[in-house]
C-alpha cells in the first residue's frame, strides 16, 4: 500500500525523478519529443514524469484542480502546458490530431459522466496510430466489503436498482460500510474504446496500486491473502486506427 503521507518534493522531479510504476512506463513507451496529452492535473506528479521521460506534456483539467500542479512545476522548474477544460470533454483547441500519447490517470474516470463524449475527444485529439493510456482503480474493487477477515460481496458490479426510502432506513447501518458503486464495468470502458476506433493491445489488472490508495485499502482488517484474490488497478493501452 503507497505511503499517502510523503509530501511532494520538486527537487525529485528537477533532477530527472520518475513516479510512474514500471508498467505505466512500458505501457507509455519512448515518449521523447512526444506530444502527450494528460487528461487530468492531479497533483502534478504524473505530469513531470511525463516530462522527465522525454514527453512534451499539455495538461488539460478544469482551473481549480491545476492549482497543485502548477505549484509543482513551478518549483521543479520544469516546463507544462496548461489548458482549461474538462478531461471528460476536451477542448476544441486540443482536438488537432496532432497528439501521440493520450494519458488518463488514476481517479479520472470517477469524473466521466458519458464514456462516449470522453473518447471522442480522445480519439480526436490523437494522431493517427496514437497511444492511449488509461490507468485507473478496477470496477470490480467496488463491489466487495469486509466481512470479518474476509470479502463478501456487497453491490452490484453491474450498478444496484434504486430502493425504497423505507427499505433504506432499515439498512442505513449496514449500508454505511459498502464500498460506492463503480460508474462503469470494464466491459462498458473497453467496449466504449473499441467502438471509437481504437484498438485495445494491453488490459491488465492488479490487485494494488504502487503509487495510489484504493478502496481495497481501506479495508484494514481483512486479510491480505483476501484482498490480494480482488483486482484493484487496471492499466489499459489502445491504439488509435485510422
């Protein structure tokens, strides 16, 4: 489970540091003097690794969340093109084709409302033969809760029906401990890539992040054995056809 509690150091980032795990870098590949398109601010950490691994990176993400990553490349002194926008829909200005890597964080999802506005906008924004990475907690992950030092599950991975008020305040107390539901299934992500000329090469699944907290960590009493059996991340690489 990462360490939440390291504060960001830019001088890590000036002298050529790296945060992205092993996979996303093999999934990304040679980004040097590569146009990549980062869907999402965060706290800036994915964006200088980006650039640290040669890319030249446009950030797009609404004002207030680039606040922390513009910190951060300002103290790195390292350079970042920022564009306000929502990583659900990009921008026009962004939509040039002329975009070798794609990359979509972890969380990014989360804010998606409709995946097809979301990969269009992808797809428009990359050049033909384009890479697009998405690295992200796994639907799945959503579905289980404790029970004792073992998983139950506790949602639909398929999303739960609406209940009754009164059948709500019935349950309020076991409801409370339920991980939230999954926006989407893994089916609805590559299934939404696929239809939008793309062509998935890589979907892998992990039971943990390196670099993030999921909900799977939160769930400190069960075993590890338990939780190690549960997909947590996915990384997934598609390439743009045309």
């Amino acid at each position: 489970m990462p360490d939440d509690s390291d504060e960001l150091d830019p001088a890590f980032y000036t002298h050529g540091g790296i945060s992205l795990s092993e996979e996303e870098q093999a999934a990304l590949g040679d980004l040097h003097a590569k146009r990549v398109l980062l869907l999402g601010a965060g706290n800036g950490e994915d964006a200088l690794s980006l650039v640290n691994l040669g890319g030249e990176v446009t950030v797009v993400d609404e004002l207030e969340h680039m606040v922390e990553a513009k910190a951060l490349s300002q103290a790195a002194r390292l350079p970042l093109r920022f564009v306000e926008g929502s990583p659900s829909t990009i921008p026009l200005s962004l939509r040039d084709g002329g975009f070798d890597v794609a990359y979509a964080g972890f969380g990014g999802l989360g804010w998606v409302a409709d995946l097809d506005p979301w990969i269009i906008g992808i797809q428009e924004a990359l050049e033909k033969g384009g890479t697009l990475v998405v690295y992200d907690e796994h639907p799945f992950a959503f579905t289980v809760a404790p029970d004792d030092e073992r998983l139950a599950i506790a949602a639909s991975y398929f999303g739960a029906e609406e209940s009754d008020d009164d059948d709500d305040d019935d349950d309020d107390d076991e409801e409370s401990d339920l991980p939230d539901e999954p926006h989407w299934t893994l089916g609805d992500i590559v299934t939404a890539i696929g239809s939008h000329d793309f062509q998935v090469r890589t979907l892998l699944e992990f039971p943990e992040s390196e670099r993030f907290a999921t909900v799977l960590d939160d769930m400190e009493d069960v075993s590890p054995a338990y939780l190690a059996c549960v997909p947590g991340v996915f990384l997934l690489v598609a390439r743009k056809l045309g």
